[in-house]
C-alpha cells in the first residue's frame, strides 16, 4: 500500500482515493493468488490489513488542521470506522465478479468516507 502513496501523504481526497484504490488493487491481487491451502490464515491476513488501514488513517487524522482539536479518543475510533468503511467494500469487491470497476467503486466508497470524516475535519 504504501508504494502507491507519495512519501509524505496528509489528509486529503486525493490521498484517500489513492489509498481506495491501492486497497482494492492488493486484495484484487491477494485474492487471485490465494491457493485453497491458504484460506485458514484468511482471517489473520485480514485483520492485519485492517489495522494498518486503522493506523495509517489515524496518523493522518493526527496531523489534520482542524478548527477544533481531535481528542485521542475520537481519532482513534474514527480512524477505526473510516478503515472498516474503506476495508469491508473491498473485500467484498475483491471477492465478488468485480462487474463494478474498482474506480466506480473507489469513488463510491470515498464519498462515504468523506461524509464520515465531515464531523471531525474537514477534507480538501
């Protein structure tokens, strides 16, 4: 994921649809390469993405401007809902017959994202 994110990403759409699509294309590509024997560590693999969708969102929450400051608590579970939003539709794109282009679904999925980061700060 990060190979397809400039060196120093902030908050931004341009940055978050970015990071939409460098999510869809790695379970797009895990997906594919995945064998029958490898479906139990499936969950694992998962969840680790998960969390590191989590961290980098919450690092770029972090360093946001906003016209109020973000408790830690707040970013923590706004990051952790953001990823969940961005995780759960490409997964299930990954899985499906992928008749949606991934940019169709990117865009839809941003456009969610984006309503959900509203109340906390503000993207450009």
């Amino acid at each position: 994921m990060e190979s397809q994110l400039p060196a120093i990403s902030t908050l931004q759409m341009s940055t978050l649809r970015l990071l939409l699509l460098a999510v869809f294309d790695f379970l797009a590509l895990w997906q594919y390469h995945l064998k029958p024997a490898d479906r139990q560590f499936v969950p694992f693999f998962e969840v680790a993405l998960q969390q590191e969708l989590q961290e980098v969102l919450l690092h770029w929450l972090n360093q946001a401007p906003s016209s109020v400051p973000i408790c830690q608590e707040t970013g923590e579970i706004t990051a952790q809902v953001i990823s969940w939003a961005i995780f759960g539709p490409a997964v299930q794109w990954s899985r499906g017959d992928q008749t949606i282009t991934k940019d169709t679904m990117a865009r839809h999925v941003l456009d969610v994202v984006i309503a959900g980061l509203s109340p906390v700060v503000t993207v450009t």
